[in-house]
C-alpha cells in the first residue's frame, strides 16, 4: 500500500497491525469515519473562532491565533506523524488549532477577495470529498499500485516546489507563477488541487486496507488526522483558485 499523504504512510500501518482484525479491539471505517467527523467539527468551532475576530475588524489579537494555529497545528501534526499512539490527544489538538489558522485566513479572503469565496470553497472541498468517496465506493476509480505511485510521485514534486519557492523568497527570487492570477498559475492551482483531491482516494484506500487487516483502535483516530491533513491541503488550495480567477475579472 502507498499514500501520497505523508501522515498516512505503509510504514506507519504495518507497524501497527496486529491480530484483532474484527475484534473491539480492531480499527474500523466507521469508527475513523465518526472521529474524522468530530476533528471536523472541533476544526469548524475554533475556525468560527478566529473568523468573528477578523470579521469584527479585531486582527491584533486574531494574528497571534492565526500564526499560533499555523506553527502549533504543524508541530501537533509532526507529533502524531512521528507517534501515532499520541493520535487520540495530538489530533485533536492539530484540528483545534488549525481551526484558528483556516478560520482567519478564510475571514482574510472574504475581506480582500469577495464575499462568500470561503463558502464555496469549502463547499468545493466537500463536494470533491464526497464525489471521490462515491467513486472509490463504486469502483469508478481504483487506487492501482500505479495510480498510488503517479499520485506519489506528484505530491512529492509539488512539495518540493513550494519549498524551492519558499528558499529563493529568501534571496528575492520566488517562483512568482504560483501566486500570480496568470494563466500559467491558475493552471498550476488547478492541477495541485486535483492532486490533493486525489490524495482522497489513496486515504479511503489506506484506511480501508488497514482496517481489514486488524490495525489496532487508536489507529482510527490516526486515520481521521490524515484525512484531515488531505482536506485542509485541499481546502487551502481550492481557495487559493478561486482567489486567482477572481483576479482575473
């Protein structure tokens, strides 16, 4: 098995089977299902959070939430990377305050974009996450060992480019495209946002798989992160469109 999610690695489940598949004892789809709903949640009760600050014009005390969240959902998410036993404390934590992140940074966007650009984004995301589980379910689309690599492969490559941006910012020299309302960086939002939607169906597969092969119940809460982790890339990228072709009418 292979995630283009790095929180959702082959590594992290073999590690972690055991011979309880079927037991109470044993992770379920269910069960993940339901605590990625409560991560959710908890994401959308900080997020009201930091967006009614901003929308009240309060952003002295917003920012220091918007970047605590940012920082601290980032080492939250590592500490449940690296120790998946943590997940039941540590993602809920990553949810809660990445809840202040996206609430403000959405409550930004709807000022200096346009009204209501944060809810069709997260309708988008939703959207895309419930059409791609349909598929996975129907079996329209498969997770293939080659589709899992392409995906793989493609993650990795956007990865690396925002961190090749990210170091020459530093130097003056940014890779301006992906930022920029040009045809050029629209087209490079749209395909990072097909990516991250792909990643879905990699994470249903993960899941699924580890499930079936008795990954212990505190596993489901780890599971629930790594679906968190593809739906905030993926919101955040579904923003980052719309964003540029509003800039370009």
């Amino acid at each position: 098995m292979r995630s283009g999610n790095p929180a959702l690695n082959e590594k992290t489940f073999r590690n972690y089977y055991t011979e309880t598949a079927g037991s109470a004892n044993a992770m379920t789809v269910q069960g993940t299902a339901w605590k990625t709903l409560i991560l959710l949640g908890m994401c959308a009760g900080t997020a009201c959070f930091t967006w009614t600050r901003v929308a009240n014009g309060e952003m002295a005390s917003a920012m220091p939430l918007i970047f605590g969240g940012a920082i601290g959902g980032l080492i939250a998410g590592l500490a449940t990377s690296f120790k998946p036993t943590w997940a039941p404390v540590t993602a809920p934590i990553y949810a809660l305050l990445q809840g202040l992140f996206l609430g403000g940074i959405s409550a930004i966007f709807e000022q200096t974009e346009y009204k209501g650009i944060a809810l069709q984004a997260i309708a988008a995301t939703f959207g895309t996450m419930f059409a791609l589980l349909l598929a996975y379910q129907s079996g329209f689309i498969r997770a293939t060992e080659n589709f899992k690599l392409g995906v793989f492969a493609a993650t990795g490559g956007i990865a690396m480019l925002y961190l090749v941006s990210f170091v020459l910012s530093f130097f003056g020299m940014p890779l301006s495209f992906i930022n920029e309302p040009s045809w050029l960086g629209i087209g490079f939002s749209v395909f990072v946002v097909i990516i991250a939607a792909l990643n879905l169906v990699l994470d249903f597969d993960f899941i699924e798989n580890a499930a079936n092969n008795g990954a212990p119940k505190y596993m489901e809460w780890y599971g629930a992160y790594g679906l968190m982790v593809t739906l905030v890339w993926l919101y955040i990228e579904i923003l980052r469109l719309l964003s540029k072709l509003n800039s370009r009418d």
